[in-house]
C-alpha cells in the first residue's frame, strides 16, 4: 500500500480568510492522523497566504506520522526546515508569488544549487524528495543529484485522465520504470483525485507515497474528512 500524506494548506488558507483560529490548523492535522492518514504535508510560503512559519513549529509539537514540509529553498526555507527537521523535505521550484507548484526541476540546469542543499539537509538527517515532471532528459540525469526521492509532478496526468487514461499514465510509467533503476523512491502529487488516483497507483508499483490537498479537502466539504481520508486509502491499496 502507497502512504497518503493529506496537505492542509487549504486548512490554513480557509483559516486566514477569516482571521483567528476557525478552523484549527492543529486540531485538523491530529484528526487527519487519527482518521488513517500516515502523513501530514504543508508548503509555506514567503507571503504565509496560508501555512504560517509560527504553524510549523507548532505542528511540529504534534504530529506522530510523517511530518513533510514542501518549498522552494531559499534561505528562510532552508533555515526552517534546519530548525524543524521533519522526516521529509521536498523541493519544489517555485519562485515566491507563485500561485501553485506547476513544474519540476530542472536538475541539468540546477545541479550544483540542488546538490548543496540536498546534501546539507540528508546531513541533518531529513529524508529529501524534489519535485519533477516526466521529461527523461531531466529524470536519466538523476543519479548526479544526491535526493533520496523524487515526487512526480501530476498535473498532466490529471489533466489527460479524463480523456486517455492509458495515454495519460504512459510517460509516468516509462519515467518511473528509469527512477526505481536509479534506486531512487516515487512520491507523487498534484491534482490527484478520487477518479483517478486508484488507476495511478495500479500503473505505477513504485510509489511509495502521495500528497493530495485540494481535491482532498474539497472532497471533504461533502464527505467529511473521516470518510474522504477512508476513501482515498481505499484507492492506495
């Protein structure tokens, strides 16, 4: 069974439109434990539109499963997660303002940059993922980039799904079947859903994890959060 870490972004974002502590970040994340989830995912950003920095710290008091904090790795991020030190890290290669992660890394490109910051954080003990599209050119490259994981950037799929889902999966599949030759773990996430995410996992063996947030918690706001997590694990095994 892949692992299902729920990121409560959207928890945060909610949270802020508001002002005060309705809904708590903290309680949601406990309750997303307790209701199967195996992880909890954040992504703060140098605006704290939603996760704040004064919210790492805080979930960090309390989470019991993997603690997975997703950023791009200037400076205040990379001073953070030193501070913090969850079980994962994971790199994601967008600028600040941003309004979502949609594209991978280019290691080719940002090899010495990643190296640096992947070897300081794997020292402090943080297992270390970066985020990545399908493009075998950037994948055949990755045994020069010193990550433990990548966690494939699932938009496209997403997107094809709908129309073609043996096309949609293909390049995943091809790019996955190189990954795991390399000895390097599968994450995966973005747009992940309850329609497509049991076909994902049937095509792709290698994955060991998800971080699924919007659609999760859209899900949520009909289903309930105990119902919506049951389900999505249901699709993991």
């Amino acid at each position: 069974m892949s692992r299902l870490s729920v990121n409560i972004n959207k928890i945060a974002t909610l949270r802020n439109a508001r002002g005060g502590d309705v809904p708590n970040l903290v309680q949601v994340a406990l309750d997303c434990e307790k209701f199967g989830a195996q992880g909890i995912t954040i992504h703060p950003r140098p605006d704290e539109r939603h996760i704040r920095y004064k919210d790492v710290y805080d979930l960090k008091k309390v989470v019991t499963t993997e603690f997975n904090i997703e950023g791009y790795p200037n400076q205040k991020f990379i001073d953070l997660v030193m501070d913090v030190k969850p079980e994962q890290v994971t790199l994601v290669p967008d600028p600040p303002g941003v309004l979502t992660s949609n594209a991978g890394w280019k290691v080719t490109e940002q090899k010495d940059f990643l190296n640096k910051v992947l070897t300081m954080f794997k020292e402090a003990g943080i297992r270390t993922s970066i985020f990545m599209e399908t493009d075998l050119e950037q994948i055949n490259f990755l045994p020069n980039i010193h990550t433990d994981r990548i966690e494939f950037y699932t938009g496209p799929y997403a997107e094809n799904f709908k129309v073609n889902p043996e096309k949609a999966i293909n390049e995943y599949a091809v790019a996955a079947g190189k990954v795991a030759e390399f000895d390097i773990g599968i994450n995966a996430g973005h747009d992940l859903d309850t329609e497509n995410l049991a076909y994902f996992k049937s095509q792709i063996p290698q994955l060991i994890e998800v971080s699924i947030g919007h659609a999760l918690i859209s899900d949520a706001l009909y289903l309930g959060l105990e119902k919506t997590i049951q389900t999505y694990l249901k699709a993991l095994l």
